[in-house]
C-alpha cells in the first residue's frame, strides 16, 4: 500500500514527506498544484526514489483524485494542501476558500467513494489526516487558558474561516458516512523550507541582506512556536494510533511575542554573522487588519495519548533554524524572485522596500 500526501511541496509537507521517505519503506504519493508557495527543489534528493511520484495538480481535480486513489490504492490521505498566508487571505481570499473550503469538499467526496470501495480490512484501518491549525479558534486573552480540543471555534480572518469550514466538512464526512478522519489544530510552525512571506524565514532573509524587519503593530501579539519536525512526528503518530473522528490540539508551549521571535532571531544572527546591528533594522509598520493578538495550545491531551513530545525547544529549534537558512541561501534566493517582490511590494510600504 502507500499514501497519497497533498501540498507536499509546500512548507510542512516537503518536510513531511523528506522524513517519511528517510524512515518508511512505504510508497508515497504527493499531489502539489505548486502554487507559489509549492517548490520541487523541496524534494530533489527524493525525486529519483522509485518508491516516491510526485504528480502535479489540483485537489480541486476530481477526475484527477479519482485515478490517483484507483491507481495508487493508498491506505491514508495526508491533507496538507491549502493557501496558508493571512495577509494574503486579507488581500485576495478568494483562492483560500476554492483551495481550502472547496478543494478540500471535492477531496473528501473522492477519498470517500474510494474508501467504500475499499475490503472490510483495509477500510478499517484507512485514515484521513487533516492538517489544520489552531487559528480556527480565534483569538485568545493575555490571561485566558490556551485553546484545546473541546475550544469553540471563532476564526477571524478569512484564511481562519476557510481553514475552519474544512474541519467542519472533515468532522461531517466522519459524521455522517463513517469516513476514519484525524484532524490536527496545530500552532505555528517553523523551520527549513518555510515561504520567506512568514515572520520567522522573513526575518532571517531581510536582516541577512541588511533590509529592513517589518514588525506589524506594537509587535506583542504572541504566538505558539512548534519546529515543523515535532509537528511532523505529532502527524505520524496521528496516521499510528490516531482513533477515527480524533482531533488534536498541537503546539509547542513556546509562546512568544513577535518582538521577542525578531530579536531572538537578531542575536542569533549577530553570533553568526558578526559585526552588524541587526536589532537597528526592526522597523514598526501598521497593523494587520483584524490581527488577532494571541494564539497558544495546550497539548497535554494529545501528548498523553499519541505519546508525542516536541524534540526542539524553541531557543533550539531557532538555532537550527537560523543556520538551515544561512546555508541554503541559494535555496532563499531561487523563491524570492519575481511574484515574491510583487507581495512584498503590495504588502509592505515602499519605505522599507
Ligand atoms: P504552504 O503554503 O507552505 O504550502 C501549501 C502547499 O499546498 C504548496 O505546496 C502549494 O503548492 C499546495 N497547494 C496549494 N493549493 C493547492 C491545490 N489547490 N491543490 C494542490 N496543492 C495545492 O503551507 P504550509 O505552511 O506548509 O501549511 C500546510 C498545511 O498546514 C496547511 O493546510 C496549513 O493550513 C496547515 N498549518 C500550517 C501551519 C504553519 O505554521 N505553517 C500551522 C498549522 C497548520
Ligand atoms: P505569520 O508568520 O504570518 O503567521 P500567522 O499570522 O499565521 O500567525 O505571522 C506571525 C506573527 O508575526 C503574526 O502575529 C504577524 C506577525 N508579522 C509581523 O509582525 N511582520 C511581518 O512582516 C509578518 C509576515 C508577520
């Protein structure tokens, strides 16, 4: 059997994919309509894997699906696939909720015709794991308790609503036709590979080539750091013992204000790159529309019964960071090409561009 990945050229899903060829014998299918965010080079030295396809496409594609579930028989669909940058979602939300509200429907209707076709046995043990986040759950207070399993959901912005309606879809489909679904509501993630349109990668690219740091607003809003390997272990835990309808709150327990993520990242650099006064480029610019002001997790449910803990802290895990982005700098400068400087110049004014 094998599994059939979705967005795996993108962020968390090329990582995913990297450490599932680095440690499974199994097939693996990843389907990427490589939009901006998805990049090939991501997976380079997987590409002449015979157990590894990569099939580029739509999720929107039923026909697509259709023949990929029929010809490749996987025993799980891990969903990473979905536009992914709030300020984007700001901008243009269109493509958010095709991708994530509709692409993932149409996805669901393909997996579950294929899975009724599928003998009693392998049908037991099929999993649809869906990766979402922990923005679904809107915004928290300084002193409220972190968001969980049981949190109600109150998205905010439109990547938020679009990733919510995809947890309702995945929560019905199990409902009411018995699909074996796991959810994941994951905080925010970091590590190789990561888009430099977030703040971690962001940050590490301006300030390497002496640019101005954008920090939106007084820069105290506070978010949940997980390194994208510890969230990629939490998700092979999910595809092992995950029950089905499971759903499971994940981070980190690193919350941080961004001011403290950018200067974390300013002092690291200066250890590593002497000589320049990074923390002299931060730059305060206005607020994101809507910016929700803290985000944090208890995970103790999910550490209990998937018996999974992060790897990385977060002084540890931004270290490796850090030194992941200083040596693939071709890496950087191969995705921060021309659509790149068309967001950063729509995006941030023209003073620090
Ligand atoms: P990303 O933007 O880096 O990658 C998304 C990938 O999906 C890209 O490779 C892109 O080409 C592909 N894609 C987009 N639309 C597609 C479509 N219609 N059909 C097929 N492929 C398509 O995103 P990421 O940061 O790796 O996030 C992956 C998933 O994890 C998302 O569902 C996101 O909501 C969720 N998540 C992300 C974080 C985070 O901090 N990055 C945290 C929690 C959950
Ligand atoms: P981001 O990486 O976009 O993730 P998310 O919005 O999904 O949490 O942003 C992380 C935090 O950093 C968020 O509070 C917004 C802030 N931020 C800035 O201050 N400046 C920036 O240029 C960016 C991209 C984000």
């Amino acid at each position: 059997m094998s599994i059939l990945v979705t967005g795996g050229a993108g962020f968390i899903g090329s990582n995913f994919v990297l450490e599932w060829m680095a440690t499974h014998d199994e097939p693996l299918v990843n389907l990427d309509k490589l939009t901006y965010a998805g990049n090939r080079d991501n997976l380079i030295s997987v590409q002449d894997d015979p157990r590894y396809r990569f099939v580029r496409g739509d999720i929107g594609d039923r026909s697509l699906l259709v023949r990929l579930l029929r010809e490749h028989q996987p025993r799980a669909v891990v969903h990473f696939a979905a536009e992914s940058h709030v300020d984007r979602s700001i901008i243009a939300p269109d493509a958010f909720m095709q991708t994530n509200v509709m692409g993932t429907f149409g996805l669901l209707e393909a997996v579950q015709e294929y899975w009724e076709g599928m003998n009693r046995d392998l049908r037991d043990g099929f999993r649809f794991l869906h990766v979402s986040t922990d923005e679904v759950f809107g915004s928290l207070k300084e002193n409220d308790p972190e968001f969980d399993e049981y949190s109600p959901y109150r998205p905010n912005s439109p990547y938020a609503a679009s990733k919510a309606a995809s947890d309702h879809l995945v929560r019905a489909y199990h409902h009411t036709y018995g699909l074996p679904t796991v959810t994941s509501n994951c905080s925010n993630n970091y590590g190789p590979y990561q888009f430099p349109e977030k703040l971690i990668p962001l940050v590490i690219h301006r300030a390497r080539s002496g640019q101005l740091i954008p920090v939106y607003g007084d820069g105290l809003q506070i978010r949940d750091w997980l390194h994208v390997s510890d969230h990629c272990a939490a998700l092979r835990r999910m595809l092992a013992v995950g029950e089905p309808g499971a759903v499971y709150a994940v981070g980190g327990s690193a919350q941080r204000t961004n001011v403290q993520v950018v200067e974390a990242l300013c002092a690291l650099l200066g250890e590593a790159r002497p000589g320049v006064d990074y923390f002299s480029l931060v730059r305060t610019v206005k607020d994101r529309p809507g910016h929700d002001r803290r985000y944090a997790v208890n995970a103790s449910r999910t550490m209990d019964l998937l018996g999974w803990a992060p790897q990385e802290t977060f002084a540890s895990g931004l270290r490796r960071t850090m030194q992941w982005y200083l040596d693939n700098n071709e890496w950087v400068s191969r995705v921060t090409t021309g659509a790149y400087r068309e967001w950063m110049d729509r995006q941030y004014p023209a003073s620090l561009v």
